[in-house]
C-alpha cells in the first residue's frame, strides 16, 4: 500500500566490506564427503585416474571458491528506489541500481527505530532490477543495509559482501488496529464554509437541498454527469466543523498496539470530516491534517518497544546454507540421470556384466527420474519405499555372494554393487538441490572406483563423459533464473576458464608422483575361470594341456600370442616370425621392468634348458592366496628399502606362468603356487584372460657407481650351472670377447662394453636368417650374419660374459613398450616378449641388461610425476590428431556463433522492431537515472541535457506509445527510421 510516490533512497554510502564467505550450497558438503572417500580408493588401489579425479575435484573447489568470490566482489550499489511512507506488512517494491559482473543475491534490511529488520529479497542483475518485500515493524528507518550473495557460476560456495548507505527517512506506521483509542468530540463555530462528512451516504437525484447526517461529502452528480457527458463532482458544505481529540498512552506493554488504536480513530475522524488531533499523556493536543500526517505520528510514537531483541548465540541457526533457493529444474533432473547412468555403465562394464544387468540398473534410474520429475510428486513415503525396492532389486541382480572370499574380494564383487544400489536409492531422493548434489556425490565415488579398477584404452574417454556429464548436471542444479541475457563475451571467458583450470589440474599432479602401489591390505587378485592344472609346477599351455618344449617351426606355434618359445622349458635360438600386436598384459606399476616369467642356464650351442635340460626341477608349493617367497638360487642377499607393487592383468588367456620383477618375495593369486628353484612362478591353474594377480618385489640399489664396486666377478668363483659352455663355442668368439673389453676393469664395465658392440654391430631383424645345420649359432651371429633379435643378442652375450668367467643366464618374460599414462598401467604387446641376460652380482643378486630394451637399473629408476605423463599424453593426442582438434575447436567457436546469432533473431522476432526500440529507450533513460518500471513521459524526463534533448526525448516516448496504445497508429519504415535516427542522438 503505497502512501507516496518513489524517490531515490540513498544519500551517503560507506564503502562495502570485504567479501566474506558465506556458507555452502545445500548438499555441497556431501561432495567434499565425495572428494575424501575418492581420496581412500586413490589408497587402497594406487591408481593414477583416481589421483587425476581428485586433482580435477580440488581444482574444482578452487574453481567454486573463486566463482563466488568474484560474484560479490565487483559489485556495487547505487540508488534504492521505493515509497517512503508505508504501513507495516504492506507490499514494497525496491528498484536497485547496482554495478557488476554477474547477478547475485541481494537482501536488503532497514535500520533505525524498529531495529534491524530483512524487508527485502531477490535476484539482481548488473544495471537496474525490482525485487519484491514487504514492509517491516513500526519505526522511522534511516538507513539500509545491502547483502549481496552469490556462489558465480560454480553454484557451490557462496560468499557475501555488504554496504550500508544512509537513506532519507524512511516512515513505517503500524496497521489501523480494529477497535479505536478513546477520543472527545468538540464542535467549532466556524467562519465561512467548511467541508463535512461522516460516513458514505446516498446523493440526491437532481437539484439543491441542505445537507443530512449521513450523507457524503463529495460525491458524483449522476444526473449532470449524464447530460453533459463529463464526471460532475458535487461537494457539501457546512458552516461548524467537529474535532476529535484522540488521547494515547505512553509506557504500555504494547506501544505499537497502542499507535494502531490511536491510528484506527484518528482515520476514522479524518473520514467523518473532522479535525483531528492527538493528546498524548495528557499533554497539548496536536493537529494532524490528513492520512500522511496520522501515519507518521504513528511511526514515531514511543519508539522504545519496537526494536527487536537480539537472540543468543545459542539459539541462533548455525549450518544454514545461503542459497535462496532448494528448488530442483526438470533439465537439471535429466542431466542428472545421465550422469549417474554414465559413472554407473563405467562401474560394470569392467566388472563383466552382461546386458541384462545393465539394463535393469538403466531402468531403475529412469525410473528415478521419472518419479522425482514428476510435477505430481508422490507422498515421501510412497517415493521412499520405492526408491528401498529398487536398490535391493539392483542388488539383487549385481551381487553374487558366493565370489566374496576376502577383503581384496569384497573390493571387487560386493563394494560397487553396493555403490550402485545406493546411487538408484538416492535418484529417488532428487527432488532438490540437497538431494541432487548428494545424488552427485554417490555418482563421483562410483565414478572414482570405476577408474581404480579400469586399466582399458578407454578409461580417458569414460573419464571425460563422467566428469563432464557431473559438470554439467552440478551446474544446472547450482544454476538460478536467468535474470538477463549474458553478453556475448561470457561465452568466451568459460572457454578460458576451462583452459585455466585443466593448465592447473596438470600444474597440480606435475608435482605428485606415480603412485607406488595400492594398500598392502586390498592387493588385488582374481581369477575369472579355475582351470587346474597336472603335475608339481611343470609348464601348462593356456589351455591347461602340458608345454612340454621341443622342435617348432615358428616362434608362434607354441600357443598364440601368448605362446612364445621362450615360455616353455626349451628356448631354440633358430626360430624366426613375429608375434603380432595383441595386448597380452596391462601392468599397474609405478617403474618399467623386466617382467620374468622363465629362465635358461643350459646352452647346447643352439637351444637353450632350463637349468639341467629336465623339468625335475625343485619346486616348493604354497596355498595363498597370499603366498610368501623364498629366496631362489642366486638371489640377492641384501635388499634395499624400495617395495614394487606391480598388479598384472592379463588380457588374453595365458598357461601358469606368474610374470613378476625381480626380485618377488610377495604375490597375491587366488590359487596354489609353485615356486622353483631357479626362481620361476608356476601357478596350479592356467591364468585365463581377465584375471588379475599382485606380486611385492624388493628393488636392489642397483646403479652403475654401486656395480662397479664388485670389480671382477671371474674372481669370485661362480657355479658351473651358470658358467657351462657348449664345445661347440669357436675360439673366435672367445677371442672377440676378450677383444671387446680389454679396457674393462670391472664386470659392468665389460657387460657395458658388449652392449656398445652389438649397438654398433648388430641390425635388428626378426627375418635373421637360420643358422645352418651343424653350427655354433653364436658365431654365426657374430661373424657371418650380424643380424638378429632379441635371443640371438641376449644369447651371444651370455656366452662371451660365460667366456669371460662371468656368471650368466638367459631370462624370457615381457618387456613394456608403452604406458597408458591415464591409468597408469605399463603395455606389454605380444611382440614385446623378449629374452635378457642375466647376471649375477653376488649381494645385489640377478642384474637384468639388455642393449635393445630400454629398461633402466632399479636404482636409476625414476618415478615420473602424474602431471608430466599427462601433460606428454595431452600433447601426443594433439601431435597426431593435430587436424581433428582444430577442425572441433573451429566447429565449437562456429556452432556457438551460430546458436548466440539463432538466439538474438529469435529474441527479435518475438520483440518486434518497435519492442526492440522501446527496450532501448528504457535502457538510455535508466542510465540517466529514471524509474526501470516509469512510463514513457517519466523516462523522457531523466534526458536533461539541453532542451534540444528533452524535445527529442519527449516526442520519441510519444511515438512509442502511440505505437504501443493508440487504435490508429499506422507502423511505416518512415516513421521507424525517423524514430530509430533519434534513438540514436539520444544516446551517450
């Protein structure tokens, strides 16, 4: 109920505070309880995407900090405009002016004899905006004090800033109470005519007669009106007028209460045509003239009860979120469901779900949303007890108790399914934004389990799809009523935001190393079949039968991309062939390695035995599933304080041949292991493909400066097994040895010095040709052909090191050729399996070298940092698909062009060209100072700058409403381009 017309509030201002924070989004909490437990799966399963996730969350945290941060801190008040004479609990409308970057929350709150009180709140945008309130408890305010809050664009962490402007008076009277305050009536002799009244009465039909008691005291004359066709008002006169002198009280329990009687009679003398007056106490009588005047005496009365009383600060709300607004948007709630659905089919496609699981899981969300983004919501309830039914059927569904045999188990066949259950639960609780955000949350733990367990090449894609689905559905939940268009430069600075952020991600993990490993307590292990195996640790081909070794052919023949020669008790030095690029292993390890799965000590001058040429070989058999090594013939007596934890997940079916890094004194395998004496792992099952295994190696302090220091090992002596020469080694290859490291003081040295050689000497090529029948294939290597691969190498330089009286073997296994720096696990491809030399170093053990596998020594090792790896990864992607990114990064600007142009020819065709002027008129005027809400003729006032100015502002705001009400208005591209040209000179 507004009592007079609007002005401009604000005389002075302070300077506004300090951005503070303010609190968090409802639900946010949830998501940093997200980021921790992410935190906990990084530990348990050492894997990088975990690390890279929560990198991206801390960054994202900064991101919402900042946001909200830069929400408040640019903005600024200017001018307040509202009635300044209201009755408490009446309808106000404030008109801000406020300067900015981004829209943000605004409170306003009064201060002055009724306290401090909130009358006010709302969305503002940069410029002017109108938020709604409703006036606050009796008193005479002085002065407003502005809250603005945002979270910026993140929606997550709100801050706020506040400036207190001090205001002209603003008066608050309290509502006529329903019974009166005792008055005395007194009638004055008055000179000439004066006006009188009592209450709304009949009028006469026609002509003059005395006025009555009763009757009005103006009124219409229906009669004259309906001649002449104009409103004729008649006013009645009388020669005395009455005074009512309303008494008030001072020092009652309820001033205001009492301000409301005195105000109820007070307007009811007013209305009856007296003179009014109040006493208060006793005291003069003091006239009051009109309503304006009886409202402001009731401000003012006996201000001492109005203010309110401060709570304590024990009473007081704590962990009230600032956000405005719980209310959840459809499109949020569909992003949403998406982004569930793409962390939940991350979760169970590597855990082997066919398609009907998946599509019971798919429905019970869609189910979710349908619920939750109904506008008929179901009683809670009804939601709740459906939401119960469909977890435990999705439960039902995924878990398979039986597979639950220990912890590391419990991580793979009952933790997710957990996690997936809850997730469809909590969809059925999305019908805010707390709920949306802990239905995110849930989300981003399944998101972050499905990277520790995910070793595929399609983890960076999945990862991509999970955050930018929770991206983008955490920003639709956050996102608020669009007050205003946002420029076009907005569009620009989220691509530079986005830019800034990944720089920092990358900038974070450039100093966090690969991790080392998962838990000791949650070493993974898992076989997908159980397919046993005969004997006491004999080789057994993939599919369970016997690998016995002998004559072949090919080095393919022996069992697929698995069945290289090397893994079987013989290892012919004459086979040729290529073993293709199929993945056999993913290896989670924070080094590269030699993966050794065999290894050979008897040489016959073509083919290579293990240890005596029998498979009779000592073996020691343990249960597990965590099974503890002894130490094996020739290993190091003396370890270093580096534990390598390598997981090997097998790609293809393999036979029982357990791979590990020298030197493994761990491995985790749900299945009895043997362990031989020459160091070699059989399990009693073949390791189909699927399953996975750890093994815990000890890493000697292997470097150049500490190998050296065991200068000659041909003095030491050394067991025949590992010195034996075939008779059938030519004295040129003894002779070339000799040759080769002349310079050599040390074993190392002279190993070294072999390598260079065959750098220097020897092509490789899997083609070589054959030895002939009845040759040292040796010398034919290093004499006739010089050309060969990795068993001739490794081969040659075991027999001239065994020459040299240097203790040496041949060991075959995998070597990684490339790492998948997002999942951080090393490739090894079928043509990646290789042969080495070993050779031992008494404390340190078995040394592994090798001229064309660039493998480093355990202590020359180095971990790389995540950031590096991703950053090489990053840019690899961009080298080799240099066309594809700019061809998207050109598609993106176009399309995003394309949508903003569609949006602003769509906003014109529904606005109308002469809508459009209007718009533009108000905005002038606006910047110039004018009401956002003041007609045409009032917006045309604030153009003052010289009279030519006003003229031309007065007749534009004529034209337009003329184009707006006038029945006769013509629209013609004349009068729109003569309007439009002085638009134009109006502006500044």
């Amino acid at each position: 109920m507004s009592r007079s017309g609007r002005r401009t509030a604000p005389l002075t201002a302070r300077p506004p505070g300090r951005p503070r924070p303010a609190g968090l989004s409802h639900g946010a909490l949830s998501l940093i309880a997200a980021w921790f437990a992410a935190g906990t799966i990084a530990l348990l399963t050492g894997a990088t995407a975990v690390v890279i996730l929560l990198a991206v969350g801390l960054v994202a945290m900064i991101a919402a900090v900042i946001s909200g941060w830069r929400g408040v801190s640019g903005t600024r008040m200017h001018s307040v405009v509202t009635s300044p004479l209201v009755a408490t609990g009446d309808e106000m409308t404030w008109h801000i002016e406020v300067t900015g970057s981004q829209p943000a929350h605004l409170i306003l709150r009064l201060a002055g004899d009724g306290g401090r009180q909130t009358v006010a709140h709302g969305w503002v945008n940069p410029g002017t905006s109108t938020i709604g309130g409703t006036a606050p408890r009796r008193g005479v305010y002085r002065a407003v004090e502005a809250e603005w809050c945002s979270a910026g664009r993140a929606g997550l962490v709100w801050w706020r800033r506040r400036c207190r402007l001090t205001i002209t008076e603003l008066v608050v009277a309290p509502r006529a109470a329903a019974d009166g305050a005792p008055l005395a009536l007194a009638t004055d002799e008055a000179e000439g005519e004066r006006v009188t009244s009592t209450h709304p009465g009949r009028d006469e039909l026609d002509g003059v007669h005395s006025w009555r008691d009763g009757d009005e005291l103006t009124g219409i004359h229906w009669p004259s009106t309906l001649r002449t066709g104009e409103f004729v008002v008649r006013q009645r006169f009388r020669e005395h007028d009455e005074r009512w002198v309303v008494h008030a009280r001072t020092g009652t329990t309820d001033s205001t209460a009492e301000a409301a009687r005195v105000r109820h009679t007070l307007e009811r003398g007013l209305a009856a045509g007296a003179t009014v007056a109040v006493q208060v106490d006793g005291g003069s009588a003091v006239d009051l003239v009109d309503d304006a005047a009886v409202l402001h005496w009731a401000a003012r009365f006996d201000p001492h009860d109005s203010a309110q009383p401060t709570l304590p600060w024990w009473k007081r709300a704590v962990l009230v979120s600032p956000e405005p607004d719980r209310a959840l948007s459809a499109t949020a709630r569909r992003l949403l469901s998406i982004a569930t659905a793409v962390s939940m089919l991350m979760v169970l496609e590597p855990l082997g779900y066919g398609s009907t699981a998946v599509a019971v899981v798919l429905t019970a969300v869609l189910v979710a949303a349908l619920v939750t983004g109904s506008r008929r919501q179901l009683p809670d309830v009804y939601r709740q007890l459906l939401g119960l039914v469909a977890g435990v059927a999705v439960g039902a569904v995924l878990i398979d108790f039986t597979a639950i045999d220990s912890v590391g188990a419990s991580l793979r066949y009952l933790l997710p399914q957990v996690l997936v259950s809850l997730v469809v639960m909590q969809g059925f609780e999305c019908v805010d934004r707390r709920g949306a955000r802990v239905t995110l949350a849930c989300a981003a733990v399944l998101t972050a389990y499905a990277a520790g367990i995910r070793i595929d090449d399609h983890l960076s894609l999945w990862l991509l799809a999970a955050v930018g689905s929770m991206a983008i559905a955490s920003h639709q939940v956050g996102r608020h009523r669009q007050l205003h268009p946002r420029p076009w430069h907005s569009n620009v600075t989220r691509v530079v935001s986005f830019l800034v952020a990944a720089a920092a991600v990358v900038a974070i993990l450039a100093v966090v190393p690969v991790p080392r490993g998962p838990a000791q307590l949650t070493l993974p292990t898992w076989l997908t079949e159980l397919r046993p195996t005969q004997g006491r640790g004999e080789l057994a081909a993939a599919d369970g039968s016997p690998l016995l070794g002998g004559p072949t052919n090919n080095r393919t023949s022996a069992a697929g991309a698995s069945g290289y020669p090397g893994f079987s008790t013989t290892m012919d030095t004459s086979l040729r062939g290529d073993l293709g690029d199929e993945v056999i292993l993913r290896v989670r390890s924070p080094y590269p390695d030699f993966w050794r799965g065999q290894t050979f000590s008897n040489f016959d001058g073509r083919t290579w035995y293990v240890e005596d040429g029998t498979a009779n070989v000592k073996a020691d058999r343990t249960e597990g599933p965590d099974h503890l090594l002894k130490l094996a013939d020739g290993d190091a007596s003396l370890y270093g304080n580096d534990e390598m934890v390598q997981t090997f997940y097998l790609q293809v079916d393999m036979p029982n041949i357990v791979f590990a890094a020298y030197r493994a004194k761990r491995v985790l395998l749900n299945a009895p292991l043997w362990q031989r004496s020459d160091g070699a792992l059989r399990a009693d099952v073949v390791l189909p493909a699927g399953s996975a295994y750890t093994v815990v190696s000890d890493r000697t302090e292997a470097t150049p400066d500490v190998l050296r220091r065991y200068g000659d090992l041909a003095r030491f002596g050394s067991p025949g097994r590992y010195l034996q020469l075939p008779d059938s080694v030519t004295d040129r290859t003894r002779a070339l040895a000799r040759e080769i490291t002349a310079g050599s003081t040390t074993t190392y040295d002279a190993i070294r010095a072999i390598e260079s050689w065959m750098n220097a000497n020897i092509t490789y090529d899997l083609s070589a040709p054959v030895p002939p029948e009845g040759t040292d294939s040796v010398d034919q290597f290093l004499f006739e052909s010089q050309t060969g691969f990795c068993e001739q190498i490794a081969t040659a330089t075991a027999i001239m090191l065994r020459t040299l009286g240097i203790p040496a073997r041949i060991a075959t296994g995998y070597v990684p050729s490339s790492r998948d720096k997002v999942a951080g696990v090393w490739i090894s491809r079928a043509r990646d399996a290789h042969a080495w030399v070993e050779v031992n170093f008494r404390d340190p053990g078995w040394i592994a070298f090798d001229p064309t596998a660039s493998v480093p020594l355990s202590g020359e090792a180095r971990l790389h940092t995540i950031g590096a790896d991703l950053a090489a990864a990053i840019g690899a992607v961009i080298g080799e698909h240099i066309t594809l990114v700019l061809l998207v990064a050109l598609g993106g600007a176009a399309l995003l062009v394309a949508v903003r142009l569609t949006r602003r020819w769509w906003r014109r065709r529904r606005r109308g060209r002469w809508g459009l002027l209007q718009d533009h008129f108000a905005a002038e005027a606006v910047a110039r100072g004018a009401p956002p809400t003041a007609a045409n003729a009032q917006l045309a006032a604030a153009f003052t700058d010289d009279d030519a100015i006003a003229a031309t502002a007065a007749a534009l705001a004529a034209e337009l409403d003329a184009s707006a009400f006038s029945a006769t208005w013509v629209d013609d591209d004349e009068t729109y381009a003569r309007t439009r040209a002085a638009l134009r000179s109006l502006r500044v």
